[in-house]
C-alpha cells in the first residue's frame, strides 16, 4: 500500500492525496460507504462504483458470525464473495463485541462474548482478530483494540490504552508468523485509544507509532463525548501522529464533522449514518435534512435536492419518496441510500478539489457557516 500526499493546504492541516492498494486508487480525503455483513444495505457493488465509491468497509464481528470466515475465505475472500472491484477495510471486531454482544467479558488474553444472534459463546483475541481478517481478506485491517465507553473514568481508560498496546504487539507478531491466506496485500493500522484524556492520548499515540507502517486510526471518538472535546483530540492527533501516513478517523460522522475533521489532518472515514439515517427517510441535501416522511411533503411534487445528480432526485418527487418510505417499499430505500450517499462522495469529492485549488479554508468556512443553520447536518 502506498500513500502519496499531492496538496497541502496553507491555512489548515487539510492534504488531499491517494491511497493505492492492490485494488487500485483510492483519493484521500475518503468517505468509506459501510457494508456491515457483506453489502452496504440496499444498494449493490454497480451502484456504489457508478458514484465512484472506491473502497468500502466489512464488519469482522458480523461476518465471523455469518455466514463465517472460513465461509467467505473458501469464495475467495470478502472481495470476490461480494463481486466488488474496490478495496476493502476490515474493522478487528472488537468494538462491536463491546457494543453488539449480549455478553462479554474483557481480560489481557482476549474478549470471551456471546453472540447476539444466538446467544452462543465466542472468543476474540488479538491472534484470532488477525486470523478472521486474513480469511476475509481485506486490504486494510485493523489492529485489536480496547474501545472503552465515551464517559469512562480515567482508571479504566488507562488500562484500555495499556491494553491495546499490549494487543498491537500480539497482532504484528501473529501477522509475521502466519503469512496472508490470500494472494494479495494486507495492510494494518494501529487504533490510537485515550477517549478525551491528552495525557493518555499521547501515551497511546507514542506507544503505537513504532508499529505504524502504512496508516493510522483514532478510535474512541463518536462515543458519546462532547463535540468540542472530540476536535481537541483531533487536533492534538494532528500533532502527534506520522504526516506521511493516511490517519482514518473511525466512525465520524456527519457532513459538518467530515469538514472540521479534513481541517485537522484527517484523510479516511467511515459511519453508518448516511445509510441508516436513509432508511429512516433522513436525507442530507445540499439545504439540509429532509425528513421525508413529514406531513409537509405529502403533495410535495419537487425534487428532494435540485443539486444532487442522483437517480431520485433526476426523476422522482418528495411525495413519492415518502409514498414508499410509509408503505415500507423497498424501493424507497435503495433511492434514499443511493441519495445520501451520493451527496456524501460529492461532498468529499468537493473537499479534494477545493484543497487541490488552495481555497479549503474560504470554502470550509462557507459550507460549516451555511450548515450551522441545519440541525443534523
Ligand atoms: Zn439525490
């Protein structure tokens, strides 16, 4: 994997810039579309490459679950089991173990957890985390790490960090032993934990760097911590993290965060929220959230973003969106997926382009300036 910054704006830490995995190119700053088990929901691999989405996410913890690792593994790997071109990034499980499970519990080997499905007992460890991620075959994996909760007392965030040290060794030590299953390259990013404490942060950082070889996530932010809070820690990362490698910022977020976030170094993202809020008749638009479903769209026979190149808003009107969203058509949501997330890679398209021109900052201020006005955005 390579990483080559092109443009470095003058007035904030924005650089745009391209990723390249054996899969090909990826332009950074990058928003990653989310496909938990398998799929980004309701839409298929044709469409997310007609909006030129170039590498897009799996979930470990889903897929270990079903259909199985060894599954996916014998159709070749994630890649070829859902017929996608792109790269792909594998997240290590364990947030979701913490999140998702019904039960689990944390020691230094490992998190034992009983899954949400079935209720049947399983075990992740650093070792394991690397072993499903070599099956899926993934071209970015992440590290195993301790994501403790946004309101966690210093105590218990000390001891995640310690952890996650601890588990990033045991991760790099597996991947030297046990060479990939598959043909093609994989590469793996430590997780920066800390929540908001910059003490624990910089320790976190510092013991991670000296394993960093081609990127870097900041985990254990967009957990339920102050907004103001999490840009610090942004910007304190910004500082501390390696210029020459990409730095992922994990689950963030909404269109203004991608904005604040680029300002302080931030090249990768990812979040569910275009796609699930779509489902839920929540649109993001060039003047805000449009909450489809409203009584006031109901003879409403506009379109939901006269600037948007999308399929909905190019031939149908607001009144038959939410038509379909409130008699739950499947329809309704493969327009309304396909709509966010197509504003979503023209927003980060926007992004490079302004960078490349040298008018991020003028741009970025007008755009949060506009946005501010609308809640959710
Ligand atoms: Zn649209």
């Amino acid at each position: 994997m390579k990483f080559t910054i092109h443009h470095i704006d003058n007035q904030t830490s924005a650089r745009s810039g391209e990723i390249v995995t054996d899969r090909g190119s990826i332009p950074t700053p990058v928003f990653m579309p989310i496909g938990t088990r398998g799929s980004v929901k309701a839409v298929n691999t044709a469409e997310l490459s007609s909006i030129d989405s170039r590498i897009i996410l799996g979930n470990t913890y889903h897929l270990y679950l079903k259909p199985g690792h060894e599954l996916i593994s014998k159709a070749g790997g994630l890649h070829s089991f859902m017929n996608w071109n792109g790269s792909l990034l594998t997240d290590s499980g364990g947030f979701q173990v913490f999140s998702l499970a019904k039960l689990n519990k944390i020691n230094d080997d490992g998190v034992e957890f009983q899954s949400h499905i079935d209720g049947s007992r399983h075990m992740f460890t650093p070792e394991s985390s690397m072993e499903i991620q070599q099956h899926l075959g993934a071209d970015i994996i992440m590290a195993f790490d301790q994501c403790p909760p946004g309101q966690s007392d210093y105590q218990t965030v000390e001891s995640a960090v310690e952890r996650t040290t601890n588990w990033m060794k045991r991760c790099v030590s597996y991947l030297e032993k046990n060479k990939g299953i598959h043909a093609w390259e994989q590469n793996v990013f430590p997780i920066v934990q800390g929540n908001v404490y910059e003490e624990l942060r910089q320790k976190s950082a510092e013991e991670l760097i000296p394993f960093a070889t081609c990127g870097m996530a900041i985990g254990g932010l967009a957990v339920g911590e102050d907004k103001s809070d999490m840009f610090d820690t942004v910007e304190q990362m910004d500082e501390l993290l390696p210029k020459d490698q990409p730095r992922y910022l994990m689950g963030v977020g909404r269109p203004t965060d991608l904005v604040r976030a680029v300002k302080r170094g931030v090249d990768m993202f990812d979040c569910v929220l275009p796609t699930r809020n779509a489902r839920n008749g929540q649109l993001f638009t060039s003047s805000g959230i449009v909450n489809i479903r409203n009584e006031q769209h109901k003879e409403d026979f506009t379109t939901v973003d006269e600037k948007c190149r999308c399929d909905l808003c190019k031939n149908h009107t607001r009144a038959y969106l939410r038509h379909l969203m409130n008699v739950n058509e499947i329809l309704g949501h493969r327009l309304a997926t396909m709509h966010n997330l197509t504003y979503y890679m023209e927003l980060m398209k926007t992004i490079r382009d302004e960078i490349t021109a040298g008018s991020f900052d003028d741009w970025s201020h007008n755009y949060l300036k506009t946005m501010i006005n609308y809640k959710g955005m």
